[in-house]
C-alpha cells in the first residue's frame, strides 16, 4: 500500500537538541552522577509528558529517589535546561515538511510532550511547523503516550487514514516499534539526510 501521510515526533526530529544533551553538562558541574537522570526519567518521565505530574514533582521524585539533598536553586536551573534544550529547531526538517505537503502527503505531528510546555514553548515558537500539520497529537493533552497503542491509533483516526499508509518519524526506537505494532511503516530519525533517503526507499 502507498504511503500517504509523514507524521512526525518533535524532539530529536524537529529540534537539533535532546533534554540530556543540555542537561549532562549541568549535571557534571552540580556533582551529580547523570545515571540518577536516568534512573529517574526512566521511572517518571512518562508521567511527566502525560501531564500527570508537574516538572518541578518530576525532578522532587528524582532527587528523593536518588536520596539527594538538592538546593532549590540547581532544581530550577535544571527544569530550565530542561526546557531551553527542546527549544532549537531543526529548520531542515521544517524545509522536508514544506516538500513533503508539496507533493501531496499529509503531515502528522505525534509527540510525547507535557501540557505546559506545549503551551508556552511549543505552540509559540514551532507555529510555523503546526501550520503544516493535518492532524497532531500531544501526550500531554490526551493524558497516553508513545508507544502506547491507544496514541498511534488517536493520531490515524484524526488523520483519517489506514495505519499502512502512515510513515512515523522518530528518533526513539521504542517510539519506532511502538508504531510498527501500531501497523505504521516508521523510519527512526538520526540524521535528516539518512531520514531522508530512508522515506524515498520506503515511498
């Protein structure tokens, strides 16, 4: 069957940035070992990007998991890492979009994305690659996240095609076989020129 529509993730995908990219270097100059990152976003991030906890109760939980005494001041210089290393674009993708919409493919947007940082940074400063979209999903927003079953299945449904006619892009590989047991083609995002010569193979 054709591909008819792209759907895109948005950190690694849309952004040139990741959060632990930006974060491990504060992490290092606090004495912090980044494995207790790990260990917590393991645990809680998920909960986080469904809007179920804040970002402040994400890095609490954090910190008292790990059995740390952090002062207040480095929790919010790491919520505001946090949020500033999501914030760089990745305008070869926004082009990638434009060129895909130009030749007839739907765009979808599908991201695991905390309900505040959608209204105050996402929606703002990516309006442009929005305005592309036909149909989005944010975790956040519908309270299930990648790769749960139920969230590829939202995005096809608002999107109104078969799930073997959707392309995911992503730079997560769960994300990616999350959306192969969806019954989606999904290619995993490393760089925009591999990205690239992946969908025209697959297209």
């Amino acid at each position: 069957m054709k591909t008819s529509a792209v759907v895109f993730d948005f950190g690694g995908v849309m952004t040139t940035s990741t959060m632990p990219q930006r974060v491990i270097a504060l992490a290092k100059e606090s004495g912090i070992d980044w494995n207790v990152f790990v260990d917590g976003f393991d645990a809680h991030r998920l909960d986080y990007d469904a809007g179920r906890i804040a970002l402040g109760e994400m890095y609490a939980l954090i910190w008292a998991e790990a059995g740390l005494a952090v002062p207040e001041e480095t929790t919010a210089a790491f919520m505001k890492a946090d949020d500033e290393s999501w914030c760089y674009r990745n305008e070869r993708t926004l082009e990638w979009m434009k060129s895909l919409k130009g030749r007839g493919f739907r765009i979808g947007i599908l991201t695991n994305m905390a309900p505040r940082f959608a209204r105050e940074h996402f929606r703002p400063r990516f309006a442009d690659f929005i305005a592309l979209a036909d149909a989005m999903v944010i975790s956040g927003e519908e309270g299930i996240v990648k790769p749960q079953r139920e969230i590829y299945d939202l995005l096809r449904s608002r999107i109104g095609l078969p799930a073997a006619e959707l392309c995911f892009v992503d730079d997560s590989g769960r994300n990616v076989d999350g959306a192969r047991a969806a019954g989606w083609n999904a290619i995993r995002f490393v760089t925009n020129d591999q990205v690239e010569a992946d969908f025209e193979r697959l297209a």
